[in-house]
C-alpha cells in the first residue's frame, strides 16, 4: 500500500492550521502495510467457501493479503521440490500422504505456536501426521443398491457380476484400495504386487482418476460399486441417486487433509497464524455443510448433518491410514506395474 501526500503553497501558508493538520495527515503514512501470504489450495467446493467465508475475515483481522493459487497436491508437491531454495508458497495445502513424501521440506513443528491445536484430535497433528489436519475423510463402498444389495466384505468386489470403479494409484485413495486388494489375495504392506494382478482378475472395472471422474462414473452408472470418499457418496445420495455406503467385515481406512509450511516460507507469522485459524473450530465449522468432517474437538454439527460427518474422539482417532513410510517408497515401481499391467 502507498500513501501520496499532495501538499499545496497554500497548506504550508495557512499557519497554525498547518501545523496543527500535519499529524493529522501523516496517520496513513505510518500505518503498517499488509503483509502477503502466497497460498496453495485446491479448486471447487473448498475454494469457495475459503474465498467467501474464511479469507475475507482472516485478512482482516491479520492485516494480510492472501494470494490465492488453485492447484492439487501432486502438482504442488514437485514444484516444491523443483525450487530447491527458492520460495514458492508460504502456506500449502495437501493430503497426509503428500505430506509424508515431502518430510524434508517443511518447518519444524509450530503447533506450539498455534492455540487452536489444543483443542485438534492428536491423530490428526505432527508427530501423528505430517501435515496439520483440518478435514478428516473415510473411504467407503459405495454401491448401486440395484447391483449389489448388501455388502459383507471387500471381497464382494471380486465374488459379484458387477461394474467396480477403481481409484488410480497416484491418488492416495488409490493406493488404500491396492492395499486392500493384495491383502486380500496374499499380499501385504511389503508386497503390493497381489493386488495389481487381483484388480486385474476382477469380472468388470473401469479406472477412475479422480473424485470428479469417479462421480460422474456413478451418476451415468458406468460403474455399479467402488471404494469412494465416504462424503462424496454421501452427497450422490442426498441427490437421489439410488445408492448406500457400506462398512465391510474388514473395516475403512481414510486421510487427513490439512496444511503445511515450507521451509521457504517468506512470512512464517502469516503461516502460522492461517493454519492456526484452520485449526479453530470456527473455521471447520463453515465446511460441515460441504460434509467435511473436523479435525477439532469443540465443533458441534447440526443435527441434521451430524449422521453424515465423523465426529467424536473414538470416530476420528479411529480412522486408519496407511503406514505411508512403509506404502510410498513402493510406488515408483507399483506405477511402472501399474501401466504396463492396467494401463
């Protein structure tokens, strides 16, 4: 911000009045001028109810410009890496698992520094995560009632006649379910291969790359079940689409969505305070409605979304990820497999 002062002869003449203006006048020069903090987020719902509900307020309050740049964690992520020493972002936002691959670029714990992690389920901060967590998802099978009326166990995606919609591996959630196909085929944490040859046995599938893909897979019923973000096919539901979110015999596994600070990070206060501010119940308050469950503990849901969030302590600590230090230096090679064996 610039102050320009267009003093006149007849100001500096006008005597007493002059002097008695000066101090008046110069107020804004010594104002303190907005910081900026350059902000990594993804697009659609979340960005939505950032630029209208939350950024508004926080730069307010904090006296900071929030530069605001739509991109997805896994482009993120080697752009980070690719600048080496040079800055890019102040704030990132990114899944738990991208976070995990990219350990050696961010600061050392601040959550000391942040009042609202007091009140955040330890499951979902440093040291537990590699990320701050602000959202929680579980994935679920979701399923075409029609196709597949009742689902016992994960296996049922092997054992039906049915379209199953596979997540691609180089989203996280692709990963779970590769994980959970070779365990169920011999396989285990060490050894993922089992499961891209039990993905390739199945009856009928097709690859979904992302949540918009996947979606609309199930909207046009191009696939009949398929492990799926919990609150996504919550809100197929909620659309009239005739399908159910089930809990198989060997359980769910989920993520942590939250934020994270570079260690070239330009305005570390700025930082500190936004992820502070995400970590508030305030702030996860206004994303219940998208149906994206908190990571805080003072949140209260309405009643009528309160069946559809994870909510509570025991739900929330409970929510398994993957051992990421063990899956992820696997996964160069399980892509090589990956497209030579599914393309």
């Amino acid at each position: 911000m610039s102050s320009t002062f267009d003093f006149n002869r007849r100001t500096f003449l006008g005597g007493a009045l002059g002097a008695t203006a000066l101090p008046l006048l110069s107020t804004p020069a010594i104002a303190q001028a907005k910081s900026r903090l350059q902000f990594q987020c993804f697009g659609g719902a979340y960005e939505e109810i950032l630029r209208q509900e939350v950024i508004p307020d926080f730069e307010a309050k904090h006296n900071i410009e929030v530069v605001f740049t739509v991109e997805d964690d896994v482009q993120m992520l080697p752009k980070l890496i690719v600048a080496r020493d040079r800055p890019v972002y102040d704030v990132v936002t990114l899944d738990n698992p991208i976070a995990f691959q990219g350990q050696h670029l961010w600061l050392d714990d601040q959550s000391s520094k942040m009042p609202n992690a007091m009140d955040v389920y330890g499951s979902s901060l440093p040291p537990q995560t590699a990320n701050y967590g602000a959202i929680v998802y579980q994935y679920a099978l979701v399923h075409d009632k029609s196709k597949l009326p009742t689902v016992e166990s994960w296996m049922d995606l092997w054992t039906n006649d049915i379209v199953v919609g596979v997540p691609h591996i180089s989203q996280a959630y692709g990963l779970t379910f590769l994980y959970i196909a070779a365990v169920l085929h011999g396989g285990s944490a060490t050894n993922l291969k089992p499961g891209i040859e039990a993905i390739k046995s199945l009856k009928k599938f097709k690859v979904y790359k992302n949540v918009s893909e996947g979606r609309s897979m199930f909207q046009q019923q191009e696939v009949d079940a398929a492990l799926f973000y919990s609150h996504r096919g919550q809100q197929l539901i909620d659309s009239g689409l005739n399908l159910a979110r089930a809990t198989p015999k060997e359980g769910l596994w989920g993520q942590r969505t939250g934020y994270q600070i570079p260690k070239t990070c330009q305005n570390v206060e700025g930082a500190i305070a936004w992820v502070n501010n995400a970590l508030g119940a305030e702030y996860q308050s206004k994303f219940l409605k998208g149906l994206y469950s908190p990571t805080n503990s003072k949140v209260e849901a309405p009643a009528e979304l309160d069946s559809k969030l994870l909510m509570g302590a025991e739900t929330v600590n409970g929510i398994r990820e993957m051992d990421w230090n063990v899956i992820l230096p696997q996964k160069d090679e399980l892509v090589d497999l990956w497209v030579r064996e599914i393309g």
